[in-house]
C-alpha cells in the first residue's frame, strides 16, 4: 500500500500531527495530487546533487502540467486554480535552488515514515505491555507456589526431626509452622481463585462477546493441582501427627489442642479448591452459530464442555455429571461434550408459601401479584452441572454453570437474543443474575462502542473506526461533540425503533454484519467499504473531489442491510452534484458479486449513451485496481460441433454480460440487471 494510502488510514492524533509537516514551501494538496509519484522519486538523493535535483524539479512541473490537463477535462476549477497557484509559487522559489525543495521533500517523505513507524510501534508497545503484564503475573505465581513447597519441605523436616527425637520436644514449633504453612496456603488459593481464576472468567465473558481470545486454562490448571497435591498431603502428615500423640501424651500437648482443627481447616481448603477447580471450559453454543455463543435453539444441537482444574489420575473416568436446565437434567461422562437434541420447556416458575393472612375469609391461598412475562430474547437461564468426588475419605459436592443463555424456538429470533446476551456480558460479571433484564442496567457509549467494534473485528479483518463509530453515536444519540460518558439504555439499543424508521438501531446493524460477512467480506477486509458515514460528511469529502470519485456505505433506510456508492458528478453548467444509487439488498448481491456491479455499473443519459461514472475509490484508487481481482473472470465461450463432422464447426454464441443501468430522467435512481 502506498505510504500516503497508509498515512490517511491513522488515528485522529497521528492525522494532527501530519497536517503540521506541510506548509506553503510544500502544500499538502500537491503531496496528495501526485502521491504515487512523488513516491517514487529519490529526493534523498536530489537534496545532494544539483543535477539530479533539476532533472526531478523539472519534472515536477511537467507532472503538475499532467495533472492540471485532467482537471481542466473534468472541469474542475477549483483545483485548476490550486494547481497553477501552487506552479507558480515552486517556480519563483525554488527553480533557481531546485536542491532545496528536494531537501524538503525528503524530509517530509522521512516524516511521514517516521510517524507510520511511531504509530506501528504504538501498537506494538500496548500488546507488548500486555504481554510483560501477563508475564509477571505468571512469575509472581510461581514464586507463590515454591513458597509453599519451601514451607512445606520445612515443615517435613521438623516432623521427622520431632519423630526420630521420640516426639518429646520440638512439638510447639512443629504446630507452630503447619499453622504458619496453612495460612499461606490460604493466601495462594485466594489469589489462584478470587483473582487469577475470577480473572479468566471475565476474560471468558468478553470473547464471547466478540472481545479478544480466551487464554488457556492449562496453566491455572498446574498451579491449582500442585495446591491440590500439597494439601492432601498436608493433610497426611497431619494425621501421622496421631501416631506422636499415641507415643506420647501430656497435659497441654499442642498436638492435642491443635490437630482437629488443623485438619478441619485444611479439609476446609482442599472441598474449597475443588469446588473453585469445577468450571465451564466452552459455553453453549450451536455449531451453526460458533460466533454467537450462549444462544440455543429448540430443538438444534448444542455444545458444552465442562472442565475440573484438578488433574488427578486415578478421578479419569470416575465423575458422573448431571446437567440441570431448569428442571430438565441428563447425566454423561466427565469432561465430555453434551450434544443433546431436544425441546426444552422454558419454564420460570416462581413459588410462594401459601398462607392465611393474604385472604380476607382466611382460607390457605397464595396469590402472585403484578406478574409480568418477558419477551422469549430477554429470559436468561443457566445450565448446571454437578457431581460428586469421593477422594481419600472424603466425599465433596462439585456445580458449576455456564453463563445465562438465552433459548429460542426460532432462528429469526437470533439478533435479539445476541443483543441480549451482548448487554449481559457487557454490563456485568455476575454469572448467575437470570433477572437481569426485569431491570436492564443502562450503558455508557465507550463501553457499546467497544462491543460493536467487537461485532466486526471477531469474525473479519477489521474493527471499526474512530469516525465509523462516531456515526453510529450520532444515529443512536443524535449530534454531539463528544460521546464519551453518554449513557445508553437497553430500549434505545435494541428495542425503540430509530427516529424515522420502522425498526431499531441493532435490527439494523445485525443486518448490516450479516450483509458484510455473507457478501462483501474481502472488500471489507481490504479497507475499501467506509460503512458508516453521514451523508453531510459523504458530501463534505467528495464535493472537492474530481468527478468519477466515489465512496461504498451502508444504507441507513434498509432494514435488511444494504450497501450503496454515491458518486460526484458535473452537471451541465459544471456544477458539482453527489449521486447515489438505491441500495442494493442482500437479494441482489446473491445474483452477482458487489465487485461485478462496481465495475459494470453504467448510466444512461438523454441520448441512451451508456457512461460509467465510477472512476476512482476514494481517495483515489482506479477502481479497476480495487474491485477487478474480486471479479468474476469471464470465461471463453466454446465453439458447437455441427452433425458428426469434427471440420463442421458451428460459430460460437455471442457472450452476454449482466451490468446494473440507471436511466438519467428517472427520479429515483433504481438499478436494473
């Protein structure tokens, strides 16, 4: 891509900063009307060497020349004008010293890449700084757990120390440490399952939002059986602590005031650490459906998978799970996938204790009041799993549960159930709160653009931008200067239908995803879609620009998701025009590519002449360099054999081409095939 292509394409901080490299000794508008050019030149070289430099500088001019004959063709005054003011000022400068505008160019040209390299390495520094943050977290972890092994080593120590000793002395210090390797333990399960484990499920909630990946759970899983391994043998030498009391015994014996609850604490430790280690590995979610998890259907397959931390051997094959959804429940092996096909019944019945006093003759009754039922897409419920572990003696119930999920019975169903489950997760990181939506928190913008950003970027190339995002604000909080801290509601999201439209604003965009990743995925990809623009700002940045230039967005008035390209154009007396065609819907797009309608799109004017007039992307890609690859590439037709005769050849048909045309006298501009 070209350096000024890759320049424009900046966040906002980095464009200011680029706007202050250019002045009148080198304007701007130059550096963008002879981009590929200017480019291509040595100017590095030129600012050494004067001959060199006059061959460029000269050539320069000639290139202005070229550019102010296209112009004058499109009838463009404005920038004609611009031109030969621009011509005139670098000939009474520097013709005389043409090594001076070449050190200024030059120096612009290593501007410019040193500001691309400082954006580039921005980038790179916040995944970096991730990175050394999630390092630390893993050296600070391990430097736990050798705690604990060198505690514990200590504490073995002193045991056989006090035992080979007969078990008369030392009894005091013996209880002393196994207190002091307990409270530890403790503090490394807290920080294991209050933060790394609580960590890594918010980190869970967020991917399935379309947020950045999941980490592995195979390092938490070593660092919470190592705790496992340790406790039970903690446990262990607290029970051989017996046999020193059964030698011997006396008044005030610590082993015989401590032990029991020595025990009972680190029993205590190991059912806590068990039932923290029982977790929902992947959340449900529908095969046809991987990127919108958390949405089932009556009636579709779903997959589960439920995972224990506690990587014990001799437990393979020996827990028995039993789902709960509601009331329904099924039981299958360990650590595999539920693939159950069936209905459920969504039942959501709630209870009360019936009694006398609600009743005015005192009979037993309970009466619900004020019941109100919510709509299919905003019922939340869990699926359960549980089991039992019998393990040295002891005998410890285990649950866990996915994150609320929503049940529909039909797939139309689907964007608002995602919508649904987008707010939950977004707004919260309760894992069991099914009533969630009796009184939907409200949202602020930064967090919504986030997730919608996330809708884009988790399952294409690219997220949205600073100015694509800035539209949907204005479409979902009207004008602003700035949006950040603007607050959102559930209704205004998902449910109130926009202000002059028939539905709502996440009808629409679902749609406008759907449309991108089922019909125009690699032009998205590649940059060439701007999407979400308003129509003042589509006007304001191809009102300059010469006639041909055109821009792709998405309809604001298709419910079902459209995209469209508005053009500028002269009219006869040479006055700017912005044209754009009706949208065209997912339906159309079926019939032929996007690329195929850009590239063959006419227009037929009074005299039934067919014209194109989309000539270059903007800013200024030839629209054959942009849309041509992604083409259908004609196929030669094959010559018919007459009769038996190989020498009797039958002239082949005349190719037909499908293009879209829109008659100039009609009003509304309606493509046709």
């Amino acid at each position: 891509m070209a350096q000024w292509n890759q320049l424009q394409q900046l966040e906002t901080r980095y464009l200011e900063q680029l706007y202050h490299l250019y002045s009148d000794s080198f304007p701007m508008e130059l550096r963008q009307f002879l981009a590929p050019w200017i480019e291509s030149q040595d100017w590095a070289y030129a600012a050494n060497k004067e001959s060199h430099a006059t061959l460029v500088f000269h050539n320069l001019l000639g290139e202005i020349d070229q550019q102010y004959s296209r112009f004058l063709q499109e009838n463009n005054v404005l920038y004609q004008h611009n031109l030969r003011r621009i011509k005139q000022h670098l000939q009474s400068k520097y013709l005389e010293k043409p090594m001076e505008i070449a050190r200024i160019v030059a120096r612009c040209l290593w501007e410019e890449q040193r500001l691309l390299q400082t954006a580039t390495t921005a980038t790179q520094v916040q995944t970096l700084d991730k990175h050394v943050e999630e390092e630390k977290r893993v050296q600070d972890m391990e430097q736990k757990m050798k705690m604990l092994e060198n505690l514990q080593d200590d504490f073995d120590f002193n045991y056989k120390t006090l035992k080979s000793q007969g078990g008369t002395t030392g009894t005091h210090s013996l209880m002393t440490n196994m207190g002091g390797l307990l409270t530890a333990m403790d503090y490394v399960q807290k920080n294991l399952t209050d933060e790394e484990l609580a960590d890594w499920k918010r980190r869970q909630q967020i991917a399935c939002i379309g947020g950045p990946p999941n980490i592995c759970l195979d390092r938490l899983e070593t660092w919470i059986t190592s705790l496992a391994e340790s406790q039970l043998q903690i446990r262990q030498q607290i029970k051989k602590l017996e046999e020193l009391q059964q030698k011997v015994s006396y008044k005030g014996d610590p082993i015989i005031q401590h032990r029991p609850a020595l025990e009972e604490k680190i029993v205590d430790l190991f059912r806590s650490l068990m039932k923290s280690a029982f977790v929902v590995e992947r959340q449900p979610c529908m095969p046809m459906h991987p990127d919108r998890p958390l949405v089932i259907k009556t009636g579709v397959q779903f997959t589960n998978k439920v995972r224990l931390l506690v990587k014990f051997p001799e437990l393979n094959y020996q827990l028995k799970i039993k789902l709960l959804f509601n009331t329904a429940w099924f039981r299958f092996a360990f650590c595999t996938e539920t693939k159950q096909s069936r209905k459920f019944n969504i039942l959501g019945t709630n209870t009360k204790v019936m009694n006398m006093e609600e009743s005015n003759n005192g009979s037993l009754s309970a009466e619900f009041k004020h019941l109100a039922s919510l709509i299919v897409t905003e019922e939340l419920h869990l699926i359960t799993f549980e089991t039992e572990v019998y393990h040295q003696g002891l005998k410890i119930d285990l649950e866990t549960h996915s994150l609320p999920v929503v049940v529909i019975s039909n797939i139309c169903q689907m964007p608002n159930a995602w919508a649904s489950i987008l707010w939950y997760n977004m707004l919260t990181n309760h894992p069991k709160n099914v009533n969630f939506f009796t009184k939907p928190p409200v949202g602020t913008w930064d967090q919504v653009a986030e997730v919608l950003s996330w809708q884009f970027s988790s399952t294409t190339k690219r997220g949205l931008t600073i100015e694509q995002l800035t539209t949907l604000a204005e479409k979902l909080l009207g004008p602003s200067v700035n949006y950040s801290g603007c607050q959102i509601t559930w209704a205004k999201f998902c449910k109130e239908n926009m202000a002059g439209k028939g539905f709502s604003f996440w009808v629409w965009l679902d749609n406008i995803i759907d449309l991108v990743k089922k019909y125009i995925l690699a032009l998205w990809n590649e940059g060439y879609i701007m999407g979400f623009i308003s129509k003042e700002r589509e006007r304001a940045i191809l009102s300059p620009k010469p006639p041909g230039t055109f821009l792709l967005r998405f309809s604001e008035s298709s419910k079902e998701g459209g995209i469209t390209f508005t053009w500028v154009e002269k009219d006869i007396s040479g006055k700017t025009q912005i044209q754009s065609v009706e949208p065209y819907t997912k339906q159309q797009l079926n019939n032929m590519s996007f690329a195929d309608i850009i590239m063959g799109y006419k227009i037929m004017d009074a005299t039934n002449i067919l014209v194109s007039p989309l000539v270059y992307l903007y800013p200024d890609i030839p629209k054959e360099d942009a849309f041509g690859k992604y083409c259908r590439p004609e196929s030669a037709p094959e010559p018919e054999m007459g009769g038996g005769d190989s020498t009797n050849i039958i002239q082949p048909y005349l190719k037909t081409k499908f293009i879209c045309v829109t008659p100039l006298p009609k009003i509304s501009h309606n493509p046709s095939m």
